[in-house]
C-alpha cells in the first residue's frame, strides 16, 4: 500500500499511488488512514485520482475511515473519474462523501468552511 502524505495549510493531503484499492490492499488502506486520524489530523484530502479501480472492500475500508473521522473533522474525497466515479455514483457513495473534481477543489472546499 503505497500513500503519499503531505501537510499544507493545516490540510493532510493523502495521495494513493496505486493502480487498484481492492480487497488485497484495501485492509492496509484503512489502517494507515486511521492512524492519521489518531494522531489528529482532521482535515483530510484523499486524492484518488491515480486508482483506475476499486471494490466494494475499498468502500468499505472508506466508509471505516469517515467513521473513524466522525464529527471531529472532514474528509474530501477528490480525483475519482471512470469507473471509479461510476462506482460511488452507483452504491450512492457520492451522497455521503464529499466528492471534489480536483485537488483545488478539494482545497477551496475547506476554505469555503473556515
């Protein structure tokens, strides 16, 4: 499992480097996230935008990262397209993740909030 994390403006930008988020990694993927999470960061942009495909495993590895997060920050997810979008737009994930085109998007976002 292959994450690059940042820090900019008080923001964690998480950047998966892999092709797949799938039920071989998806397991490792939830792990490191919470770890983040623990050791207080609680403004997070997932970036995705390198995954060409994703199960129903990684989406429930997602949904344990938001709940992980509960009220205490915010999660924005950002970059799925093809398949992948298909993907949240079909199990209605897109209704319960915020979901940004791109990472200025994602970071507007949390400005916008402040």
């Amino acid at each position: 499992m292959n994450l690059a994390i940042t820090e900019n403006e008080n923001i964690t930008v998480v950047t998966v480097k892999e092709a797949r988020l799938d039920a071989s990694i998806a397991p490792e993927f939830k792990k490191q996230m919470e770890e983040l999470i623990n050791n207080d960061k609680d403004k997070i942009i997932l970036d995705i935008s390198e995954i060409g495909f994703m199960d129903s495993s990684s989406l429930g590895a997602l949904v344990g990262v938001l709940k992980a997060m509960g009220n205490n920050g915010k999660l924005i997810v950002c970059g799925a397209s093809g398949v992948v979008l298909e993907l949240f737009k079909l199990t209605r994930m897109d209704r319960i993740f915020t979901l940004a085109d791109d990472m200025q998007a994602a970071k507007s976002a949390f400005v916008a909030e402040a």
